[in-house]
C-alpha cells in the first residue's frame, strides 16, 4: 500500500459551522442617495478536524436560517456518524436527508480539503486537474447606461480580464452588446439572459440578432427547467447555447444532453452539490462534446478556492469566473487572496488542500455564531 493512501481515513472528529458577515466591498444604493442594500453578506464557513488535528475548510452562501438549521442539526451529525474513506463517499452521510445542495457542497468541500491536506496533496491534483493557471473572467450586470457599461468594461478591461460576460434582458441586449464591441472589437464577450426570456416572437428577434456577433456563448436565455425551448433555439443558432440554472443534478445534466438543449455548461460548486457531483458532471459534459466553464456563486475565498481548483480539470476549456476589479469584499477570509493578475488565476500547487491559508483571525472578527460538534 502507498504511502499516500491509509487503508481507512481518520474519522471526522469535529464539525465547526461558523455563521459570518463579510463586508461588501461596493453595496448599490437601490433609491437616488439612500443606501437600503445590506453592506454584508452572511455565509456559513464550515470547518471538518480529524483526531490528529488536521483540518479542511467549506463554504455555504446565502446563510439563511434554513441552511443554519439543517447543517447543525441534520447535516454535521449525520457527517459524523458516517465512516468513509474517500471523499466521494461523504454524500452517503445525507443520502436519507431531503436534498440542499449548497449545503451538501459547503461539507462536501471541507472534506475534500482535509483529504487532501491529510496526503499532502494540492486540491486540484486529488480532483484530476492538470492545468497550472487558468484564464479568469467577469460578469457585468445591467447599468445606468449603454455609455457607463462601456465604462465599466474599460475598468474590467484595464485590469487584465480577458473575457467579459453581460447581463442581459429583454430591451438591454443588441443595443449593449453592439455598443461595447464597438469599443472593444477583439474582446471575448458572452451573455447571461438569466432566465428573462421566452419564445415570444419579440424576445425571440432579439436572441437571434445576437447571434451576428460572434459571442463565445448566450446562457440561460429561458428558465431553467423549459430545456425543451433551449433545443428549439439551439438548432436556429451558430452561437453555443450555455445551460446554468437548470442544471443543478447529473439527471437534469444527462436530459439536457439527450435533448440537444445546450453545448455549454457553466458549472457551479454549490448549485450541484459539492466537487464530487460537480466533477461527475464535468466529465459527462465533456464526453457528451460540451464545453465547460466555471461559475460562481458569490463566495469568499474558501469557496472561490475550490472553484479554481475545479476549473483545473482538463475539460474545463472556457474563462472561468473569478470577482471584478476591486474584488467583492473588502475583507476576505484566505491568504493569499484568490484573485485574477492579467486575467490570470494561478492554481495553488505548493500547498496541500484548497492552497490558501484561513485568516482565523479575521473569521472570528466577523463571525455572528458559532457551532461546534463532536463526534460521539
């Protein structure tokens, strides 16, 4: 047996879930002077020990008292009554439990981490990934103005990115999209529809007019679940058609396959459940001939380490997102920070797990609760 490979793993000793208040770096006003948007995000770190002390860290967006309630009283308990050797088996743990994949990811994340930390290997490598760097890019929602956007992308563009994806809806599209390839002709762009769309003839117009400007891809036009409306619109264009928000299994991946409703999938941690599925879905993806890329979810640095990790994989072919300039928070939870230079995101090699160290300091200072459990 290798040095590398125990015949069990340690148990998981201990299960620390802290709910914390990351500071946002750039809160929007939502009336003319009045600030009424929160100037924090509160996501759940969630924190795995074996009984030598070694430790992997995960991350759960979007903390609200649901997620709170089923990750200490449901989820943790049931990770430490559960034996596994290998962190594709943690899903075992939950297998009874009514699905809530963001928080199966944040737990499935923390034990990948501290598998991987437990053989001294970097994260990436334990997944299969290959690459050493990966090409960032950066998502741009709806502004003021057509002219302001154009601002916006000079800023993102001056920074280094080297794809840029738009936001778009119904009456903020061609215009917005012909108004910045205007200024920058050789840009890599996509768009984001969001769902925002239907098959009336007015959103359809608009859809294929966009396909005359050689967009690397047009995501999510219809909702999530209308996959057979994503087909339909798919065989009329040239440009690849992205799938995000319906996806969110490898059953929904699998149908989205069979009915030819995309050829780009933007990959999310947290959406599918934690890198065990997401990889699953990154491989079916790419022996079904898609192209992938990585999403996010908004995360701090624990979970934005595991989306680069994830984007190491081989199949992996398009710019992967990572925060604009200015980042998203004005404090951050890892050293070093996980950031794009030129457009540029290196994977982390000379240290085990997720390659960032946790600032324990900081996520005491902006931790609101804190829960740990033992195992019996």
């Amino acid at each position: 047996m290798s040095r590398t490979e125990p015949a069990t793993l340690p148990r998981v000793a201990a299960v620390d879930a802290t709910r914390v208040r990351l500071p946002l770096a750039h809160p929007k006003p939502r009336n003319r002077g009045i600030d009424e948007r929160p100037r924090f995000a509160e996501h759940i770190l969630v924190r795995v020990a074996d009984d030598a002390g070694t430790t992997g860290w995960g991350e759960i967006t979007a903390a609200d008292p649901g997620r709170w309630r089923a990750l200490v009283e449901d989820f943790a308990p049931a990770l430490l009554r559960h034996a596994w050797q290998r962190p594709t088996d943690v899903a075992g743990a939950w297998a009874d439990l009514p699905s809530l994949p963001a928080v199966e990811s944040g737990l499935d994340i923390a034990c990948w981490d501290l598998w991987s930390r437990q053989r001294a290997t970097p994260l990436s490598h334990a997944l299969g990934g290959t690459r050493t760097a990966i090409t960032a890019g950066v998502t741009l929602g709806r502004q003021p103005t057509s002219e302001s956007l154009v601002h916006e992308v000079n800023r993102q563009v001056g920074s280094g990115f080297r794809r840029i994806r738009l936001e778009i809806e119904p009456g903020w599209d061609v215009d917005v999209v012909r108004a910045v390839q205007e200024a920058y002709p050789f840009l890599v762009l996509q768009v984001d529809a969001r769902g925002r769309y239907t098959e009336d003839p007015a959103h359809l117009e608009a859809l294929r007019a966009l396909d005359d400007y050689g967009l690397l891809a047009i995501e999510q036009p219809f909702a999530g679940g209308d996959l057979a409306a994503h087909a339909r619109l798919r065989r009329e264009l040239r440009t690849p058609l992205a799938l995000d928000a319906g996806i969110d299994s490898l059953e929904t991946l699998d149908e989205a396959i069979q009915m030819e409703a995309g050829s780009v999938l933007n990959l999310r941690v947290a959406r599918m459940g934690g890198l065990t599925p997401a990889r699953r879905a990154h491989d079916r993806a790419v022996d079904a001939g898609w192209q992938v890329w990585c999403g996010s979810d908004l995360e701090s640095g624990i979970g934005r380490a595991a989306t680069v990790a994830l984007a190491s994989l081989p199949g992996v072919s398009l710019p992967s997102e990572m925060p604009g300039a200015g980042g998203r928070f004005t404090r951050d939870v890892v050293s070093p920070p996980v950031r794009a230079h030129d457009g540029i995101t290196p994977i982390p090699l000379t240290q085990p797990g997720l390659g960032h160290t946790v600032d324990e300091k900081a996520v005491r200072a902006m931790a609101v609760e804190t829960v740990t459990l033992n195992a019996p």
